[in-house]
C-alpha cells in the first residue's frame, strides 16, 4: 500500500480549510480543525488503501471536527459577545457583499444536520465523487446521493428565509 506523502499536503490546503469552513461555521474554527487535521496526519507514516490522499484526508478532518465536538461538548459553555463574533472573512474584505453571502452560506451548511453537512462538504466543496465521499463517509452511493440532495434543499430554503440585502431583487422560491 502506498504511503501518503507529507509534501503532497499543501496541494489539499485550500479545499481542506472550505470543507472545514462549512462543517464549524467560523473561519477561525475551520483554520484550527485543518492544523489539527495535518497534525494528526503527521504524528505518523500513513498508508492509503485506494490512493486518495483527498478521501483520506477528509476522513481524518471529519474524526477530528467530531471528536473536537465530543470534547467540547463536555466542557462549560461560554456565551459569546457581539464584539467577538466576525461577520465576514478578512480576506474578501474589498468584496462586502460577497463576503457576508459567503458568510452566510457557510453558516447555512453548518447549521445542517451532521450526515446532511458531511455529504455537502465532501461532494460540493471537496469535490469528491458520490462514490468517494460514500467511501470516506462509511456510506453507500445512494445514501450519499439523497443527503446531499436533502442537504443543498435545507440550505436553499435557509438562505431564503435570510433578509434580502438592501437594493438586492427579492429570491425566488424553487418550487
């Protein structure tokens, strides 16, 4: 069996920090899950079993947010403040709009059901197949087929109930 190579990591980066983005909701918590993720890859040689660093890698990244939220469910809750909540990414600080839909959007998936946002993130985000994310997620191709359906359903429906932006054109229902 091969190897994964830790110098093919930075290549899965960006799809990584999106995927982990959309299953905590904050991109703080999405930067923190996918150094976790790497850590926890690099603690020790892994072998892939099908060749898919991608697959293997959001598999790893799923244990780790689940077993973060088992920890963390565990401990006290703290409320959080209005001064410490972040409405957009810095990033995309020049695009306002795009980045409180962004924002948005993320937080729509993370509000989702756990196997309704893992199957999203796997194929919409990721860009895994319907058989690889059913491979990574423990789940049959149909399974995978009808939650993400199911799930980017919930997210429609979520963002149409979210306000319009002033000077926007009212969304249309799908149905």
């Amino acid at each position: 069996m091969p190897r994964l190579d830790p110098e093919s990591l930075p290549v899965h980066v960006d799809r990584l920090y999106r995927a982990a983005w959309a299953l905590c909701g904050s991109p703080h918590d999405a930067e923190d899950l996918v150094q976790e993720t790497f850590v926890r890859v690099l603690s020790r040689p892994r072998l892939l079993r099908n060749d898919d660093e991608l697959a293997y890698l959001m598999r790893v990244l799923r244990n780790t947010f689940l077993s973060s939220r088992r920890t963390a469910s565990r401990r006290p809750h703290v409320t959080a403040t209005l001064e410490d909540l972040e409405l957009a990414d810095q990033r995309v600080a020049d695009r306002p709009e795009q980045a409180l839909e962004t924002q948005a959007l993320y937080g729509a998936i993370a509000e989702l059901p756990d196997d309704f946002r893992l199957a999203l993130v796997a194929v919409d985000i990721l860009g895994l197949s319907y058989g690889e994310a059913g491979r990574a997620l423990g789940a049959r191709e149909a399974t995978i087929t009808t939650r993400l359906h199911r799930a980017r359903r919930k997210v429609v429906a979520s963002m149409d109930e979210r306000p319009p932006r002033e000077g926007s054109a009212p969304r249309r229902s799908l149905d």
